[in-house]
C-alpha cells in the first residue's frame, strides 16, 4: 500500500477507481443489450441456467437411447454367436462323419482348417462333444490331398465286402 501511495497520488488512485467503475458498468450494459438484442434476433428469451438443464436433459435422454440400441446390438450379438456356434459344431460333425466313416483318413489341409474352425468354436464358449470328434480326426491316418479319393474307394469296397460277408 504504502508503494502505491509512492507512485500516486490520492486523486489519481480515485480516478482508477472511477474508471474501474465506469468500465464495469459498460461491460454491464453492453452484456445486458445483447441480451436482449439476441432475444428479439431470435424470439426468445436467454435463461443460461434453463439452457444448460435443457441440455443436460437433452443428454440423458440421447445417452437412454445409446444403451437401448446397444442392449438390443448385444441381444443381437450373442444370437448371432449362438448360430455361429451351432453352425461350426454342425460342420465338424459333418466333416467328422465324412472322413472317420466313408474316407477312414484325413488330409493335413482338411485338419487343419477343421482345427482352425474348432479354434473358433472354444473361444465361443463353445463345449460340447464336438472335443472328442476332434481328437478322434487326429488320431486318423494322415494321407495327402490326392489321395483321398482312392483311400475313400478302398474304404467303400472295404465296407462294401464286410456287408456281404453277413
């Protein structure tokens, strides 16, 4: 205080004042002309207080939808998971049938894209018999690509003379 007595005098430290205050009140009344010059621009009256409660509620009600959709996508979703689930136990149990019954062996190609498929299926939650069909593939006769035809005829004529022997 007593530095700024240094510095100024009495009156000019008064007029500081009286500017400050003037100021403030010209800050004052332009904020309130624009007011209501937006009020009169746009036909309505500007409760800031109002506005952000009508946004917040505006909010709510688009963050309540949100998770409806999404509660309907998750509904979805683990259909779909279902489907998937039941369709890949379906298929390996075809491919099951297929090489363990008519071709009594496996090519790598086919096990391994059979293991990709039930790779799937575990990570679906997936459990069942589906486990012991699988190491049943394994444990097939492994034999090249090519050779699955001849190996299912020799399979078939196999079958084919143990019937008539009965």
């Amino acid at each position: 205080m007593e530095e700024l007595l240094n510095h100024y005098s009495i009156q000019e430290i008064v007029m500081f004042l009286v500017i400050f205050a003037i100021a403030f009140k010209s800050v004052a009344s332009f904020w309130d002309w624009l007011k209501s010059w937006l009020e009169k621009k746009f036909g309505k009256k500007i409760d800031p207080v109002k506005d952000i409660e009508q946004k917040v509620t505006e909010l709510f009600n688009i963050q309540e939808k949100q998770d409806a959709q999404m509660q309907k996508m998750h509904s979805a979703i683990d259909v779909l998971l279902e489907s998937d689930k039941d369709n890949i136990k379906s298929w390996i149990v075809e491919k099951h049938h297929h090489f363990c019954y008519e071709v009594g062996a496996i090519d790598y190609f086919s096990l391994e894209s059979i293991e990709r498929r039930y790779e799937h299926y575990k990570q679906e939650a997936g459990n069942s018999y589906v486990a012991t069909l699988m190491d049943e593939l394994k444990m097939l006769p492994k034999i090249e690509t090519s050779n699955i035809m001849q190996t299912k005829l020799k399979y078939e004529a196999t079958i084919e003379k143990t019937n008539k022997k009965k």
